[in-house]
C-alpha cells in the first residue's frame, strides 16, 4: 500500500525478507552470554550450509548488500516488492529431495561436533 501511495512522489517502499542468517541475535535473544550466542551463531552457520538449498550460510553481509541494491539507482524501478535473501530456503529445505540432508533447525543447539 505505501508503495502505491508514495509511488507518485518516486519514493519506492520495498522489504528485505531474509532467512537464516547465521549472527549471535538468535542466542542473545534467548538470554544466553555473549559467549554462548556466538557459539549458536557459529553452529548454525554449520547447519545451515548442509541444510538449505544454497550451500552457505547465511551472513549479515547478504542482507546489507541486498539493502545497498535497493538503496542504490541500480534499484530505481523495484518498489512494491519483497526482495528475498534466504539461500532458497522459502522454495524448500535441502531435505526436501535429500534425505540424508539434515534439518535447518536440527541440533541447532546441541554442542558443536
């Protein structure tokens, strides 16, 4: 709606939907240390690359780059849209067409090895 709204004015309203992005955010906001919550970052770093479709995990990196492109004249006709960063994850999980793929979230926080 606000795209269509302030369109007229050439100012364009698009979001970032990003998708497992391997940072200490997810432990932190669980309450653990410092500590922990870059232990949790790094091993779901290491789930994540075996897990979803694109081998690699996500990094704070691909959405500040997906927000440079959209902040930048390279994006001057993109308004109204969801700009998806999620290695194709929302298309489905690796384990989807193999099987012996682990799940996303599985062991996410078990201890590493």
């Amino acid at each position: 709606m606000a795209a269509l709204q302030l369109g007229r004015d050439k100012i364009r309203v698009n979001a970032i939907c990003p998708g497992l992005i391997a940072t200490p955010i997810v432990g932190a906001s669980l309450g653990f240390s410092r500590e922990r919550a870059d232990q949790v970052a790094a091993r779901q770093a290491e789930v994540t690359v075996n897990s979803q479709p694109y081998p690699k995990a996500g990094a704070s990196e691909d959405i500040a780059k997906a927000a440079l492109y959209l902040a930048s004249d390279d994006s001057i006709f993109v308004s109204g849209t969801h700009l998806v960063v999620d290695g194709a994850l929302s298309a489905g999980t690796r384990h989807w067409w193999d099987k012996a793929a682990p799940q996303p979230m599985a062991g996410l926080f078990s201890e590493a090895g």
